[in-house]
C-alpha cells in the first residue's frame, strides 16, 4: 500500500450518516446537561483579583462580562446545544458551540490545553465543518420536504469521527508524557500522588471538588498500594492510548480503561472530565450495533 493510500484509509474511512448523527446528538445533549449543571455566569460576579482566564484571553485583553451579560451568552450556548442536538442549522448551531465554549470556558481556564475543557471547544469545532445534519435532523426533515437529496461519499462521515479520536489520543499521550517530563520515568506512577488525591477527594476545603463518593481513604486503608496500582494504570492507559487509532485490541482494552479512569477519578478525587468522557461516542461503530437496528451495510467509494 502507497503512502497516500494508507494517509487516506487511515483519515476518511467510510462511515454511515448515521453514524455521525447519533454521536452529534449524544455530544449535544451530553454537553447540554454537563452546561447546566455548572453555570458559568456566576464569574461575573467574582472579583477580578480570582480571574484565571486562558492565555488566548489574557494575550487578547478580551474582557470578563458581568454576570447579566455572561448569563445571556450561556443562554444562547446553551440553546445552540438543543439546536444541535436535534439538528436544527447544524452547522450553525456547532459554530456558536464552539465559539461560546471558547468564551465562557476561557473564563476559568489557565491549562485550556488540559482535558476538562478542550472537548467542549474542538468537538463543535469539527461539527461545525462536518455533514453531521445529514440524517436523523430537523435539516434532514426539511430537505426532504423540498426534495432535496442528498447523496455523499461515505468517507465525508468518517474522518470527523477519527480526527475527534486523534485529537483525543493528544490529549491523554500528551498527559502521560507531561508526567515524564516533570518527573522522570517511572517516578510519577511509583510516587504518593495518586494517594494524596486520593486523600484531597474527602475534604471540601482541600480542593475546588470533591469527591462524589469518598473511598479512596478506604481503599488506602484496605491496600497501602492502591495509589500506585491506580497511578501505574493511569499512566500506561496514556500513554497507550494512540495505539487504539491503529490496533483494534487497543480500542477495546485500553479507550474502556481510560473511561473506567476517567468515571474513577469523578467518584473517588472529584474533577470532573464530562466531556473528554463524552467525546468518546465518537470511538463507537453506531451502525453495527444490532440493537440499533440501523438497516443497510456501510457503502463504500470505488
């Protein structure tokens, strides 16, 4: 196989309209639900001396609104979120996500590279020069209506899905490669630190979260070692993780590891990762699913 043949396999493999849809649809309303649970606005009325906006916004000198016009900003993102869940202007609707992420998550977040944000701004952003509207939304319903049709190569609905798994195989390689880096190897995953977050998730006063449910002083106590057994799982699911673009043991194994680690942290340290949790429905074959019942096979371009 050619170079340019592997290039185009590995970017555009041929993919179901549906497929994208439902991860549209699931990304929406998850984010939607993650968005109102966390208010944003309430920013506004903090002082400025708390302010940590993102280097974008500090290099920029772009202003924090007060908390009236921050609440009506998160109003019309949070409804670009219905709109794109039910595919209404979809690529409309993705845009303002992605700009109003860009905006209200920039308030509060001095690592925008890290991983509770970035999914919230990259995701929309690939949505919004996507085909996500095809099927199974409002556009859809209306083109059908007008007897539009609408019949595009099945690569068009795959290579959003890969760039969405690409950039979060980034995100967790360049985590587990951080930790090298300021720590050597294997000093971060050998070292305490996994126990003291552990420890940091039972007290409120400790940290901005907490922990959902606070057993890690339990597990610390049924086993001395559970810090590192967790820490050495961490960081090999990281740094890992881009094998699961290329080996599908890796998909299998190490994607539903990060997932059980990420939910982990939530449950016992507190930070919450929704929408790096979120953007893995894009990992997911919709259309061969069989409870779906999504008829037809997934055509493919000669």
């Amino acid at each position: 196989m050619t170079f340019a043949a592997a290039w185009q396999r590995f970017w555009f493999p041929p993919r179901r309209a549906e497929d994208l849809a439902i991860c549209r649809i699931a990304f929406a309303a998850g984010m939607f639900l993650v968005g109102v649970s966390e208010p944003i606005h309430e920013w506004g009325e903090v002082p400025a001396f708390y302010h940590r906006p993102a280097i974008l916004m500090r290099l920029l000198h772009i202003p924090i609104m007060d908390a009236g016009v921050l609440q009506g900003m998160e109003v019309v993102w949070l409804g670009a979120m219905v709109t794109l869940a039910i595919g209404w202007y979809s690529r409309t609707s993705a845009a303002i996500v992605c700009l109003g992420s860009l905006y209200l998550f920039g308030i509060d977040a001095p690592e925008f590279l890290g991983r509770a944000y970035t999914g919230g701004v990259f995701v929309p952003a690939i949505l919004a020069v996507s085909y996500c509207g095809d099927v199974l939304s409002v556009d859809a319903w209306r083109r059908r209506r007008s007897g539009q049709v609408i019949d595009r190569p099945p690569e068009e609905y795959g290579w959003p899905a890969r760039l969405v798994c690409v950039f979060l195989s980034y995100v967790f390689f360049a985590a587990g490669v951080s930790k090298i880096r300021e720590t050597g190897f294997p000093a971060w995953m050998l070292s305490d630190q996994t126990a003291r977050n552990l420890l940091v998730g039972h007290y409120w006063y400790a940290g901005r979260s907490r922990a959902l449910w606070p057993v890690g002083a339990h597990l610390l106590q049924m086993y001395a070692g559970a810090g590192v057994v967790l820490g050495v799982m961490t960081q090999f699911a990281e740094l890992l993780y881009p094998l699961a673009l290329f080996v599908r043991a890796a998909r299998l194994t190490v994607v539903p590891l990060m997932l059980a680690i990420l939910i982990g942290i939530t449950v016992t340290m507190g930070p919450f990762f929704g929408l790096t949790l979120l953007a893995h429905v894009f990992w997911v074959p919709w259309s061969s699913i069989k409870a779906l019942d999504i008829p037809g096979p997934v055509p493919t371009r000669h």
